[in-house]
C-alpha cells in the first residue's frame, strides 16, 4: 500500500507487517540536488532526537545502489546512497487539520498540545537544531494527546 501524503513524501505499509509508516523519498519528480542534502540533515537530526518524547521517531534510513553510476566499480566497492527515510506514521493527522475542523474550539486538548510543542522545540534547541518549516501542517498528533 502506498499512498501520497505530499510531494516526495507518503503512507506506506512495508510488507505483510500490517504497522503503517510514513516514507519520505529523495528519488521524485522534478528532483533537485538540494533535496538529497535536506534529507540528509534531516535524517541527522532524527538520529540526535532518537527517543526524544514529542518528536516523529526514526523506523529506517533507506539505501540503495547508486541508479545512476555511469562507471563500472567491483561489486564490493558500489556506493550506496540514500533513497529516503521511514518514519513513525501518526494516524491522528496534523495541527492543521484540527484547525481546519468544523469547530476547532472544542474537542482538543490545546493546553497539552502547546505544551508538546515548547517541549520539542526546546528539544531541538538545546541540541542546537533550528526547525526552518514549522507550520501546523508539519505538526503531527499523535495518539496520546488526543
């Protein structure tokens, strides 16, 4: 199963496992080198924050063989590169859909989500991480705090 989230980025299932993840992908449509080097930094940063409560949880980096080698290499020597990364899929859907709701005011628990959200970022900051994107839609809820 395989479904779009975003661009580059989705819900997917990874065999028979029934656990479904989300898998971000450098390999998409109108690629630019810069992409690689943002996953890249971003699966740095999931390293550091590994086991960090409030955060989205590293499963799997995702390699491969280099498709795109010109040059012949004993097998031993292929590089592998990084095709994307796999991460804890949260069911619950993001700030910005509970913003976009019918009645945004009422069913959350908006104290606890505010309280989760200083608490990662004070995370982030204390490892000297800055978080460039931070928007509702990139703030994903999980299943205890809802």
């Amino acid at each position: 199963m395989k479904q779009e989230l975003g661009s580059g980025v989705y819900k997917v299932q990874v065999g028979s496992d029934q656990t479904l993840y989300v898998y971000k992908e450098v390999d998409r449509p109108l690629y630019k080198p810069r992409d690689t080097e943002v996953l890249e930094k971003e699966l740095l940063n999931l390293q550091l924050l590994r086991s960090t409560s409030s955060v989205v949880q590293l499963v799997a980096a995702v390699v491969s063989n280099n498709l795109y080698q010109t040059a012949e290499t004993p097998k031993n020597e292929t590089p592998t590169i990084l095709r994307g990364i796999l991460l804890e899929y949260h069911p619950n859907g993001t700030l910005q859909d509970a913003l976009d709701s019918p009645n945004p005011t009422t069913n959350f628990p908006w104290h606890q989500w505010a309280v989760e959200i200083t608490g990662a970022l004070a995370r982030l900051h204390q490892l000297g991480i800055t978080h460039m994107d931070l928007k509702p839609k990139n703030i994903v809820i999980s299943e205890h705090l809802n």
